[in-house]
C-alpha cells in the first residue's frame, strides 16, 4: 500500500512539474497569436520580460509592458511611451490592463491555448485564442 501511495505521489508530482515548462516556453521570444475562430488574422508577438511588440498582419504596431503575475499568467498594458493612445487603450491602462493566462490543456504541439480579459471587467472582456511558434 506504501508503494502504491509513492508511486501515485511521485507521477502527481512529475506531472505537476511538466507543467510550468509549457508556459516558460512561451514567456520569451517570438509567436503569433490567433483568436478562436479567426485563424486567417493573426498578430506576430515579440515578447521580452518586460516588453511586447505586437504586429498585425497589415504592419501596425503596437507596443505593451508586461508584468508577470505567475509562470502562466501576466498583465498588458499599453505602452503610453512607445503608442499614441487612442480613448479605448487608455480605458484599459485605467482599468487594470489585459490579463493574459495561458492554459497548459492539450494543444498542438508547438502552440499553448489562453485566455485574455480586461482586469476589471473579466466576464465581459473573456476572449479566447492560441499562441503557436514559427510557422504554424
């Protein structure tokens, strides 16, 4: 019974550390970004630890801060230094940013699943979509 109880005690724990690895791979570098259901637009993401460049496929740019709230989750913000904000940026800015949290749920292999909403007004804001590497 011992053994059993170790050995379901060391996969939980194995399992539980794979996890955060999905995430830390996609904390650094470049992605493109896809909402649910609009795989046709797509944004290129270049993330630093404490930047984000986000371009559409048009060519628009548009710069963001980031804070990391976990290994899975961070906040952006507009970046009032680098965009000229428009009423609606600075609507978010004011109410907490986007909050992005990305879901370690099966997904194709080079993409990880999240979910993004306004700080203040999650239920409303709630989008969907999937960050993929390189060509995908």
């Amino acid at each position: 019974m011992k053994k059993l109880l170790y050995l379901v005690t060391l996969v939980l724990i194995i399992s539980c550390a794979k996890e955060p690895e999905k995430c830390e791979s996609f904390k650094l570098g470049e992605f493109y970004m896809f909402f649910d259901g609009e795989r046709k637009s797509y944004y290129k993401i270049d993330r630093s630890e404490n930047e984000q460049l986000e371009l559409d496929t048009r060519g628009n740019k548009v710069f963001y801060t980031v804070e990391w709230l976990s290994k899975c989750s961070y906040v952006l913000k507009f970046d009032p230094d680098k965009n000229e904000l428009i009423p609606e940026m600075k609507m978010i800015n004011e109410d907490g940013g986007l909050v992005i949290v990305l879901e370690n749920t099966p997904s194709r292999e080079k993409c990880i699943n999240y979910t993004s909403y306004v700080k203040d007004y999650e239920e409303s804001s709630k989008r969907t979509g999937m960050f993929c590497k390189g060509d995908d």
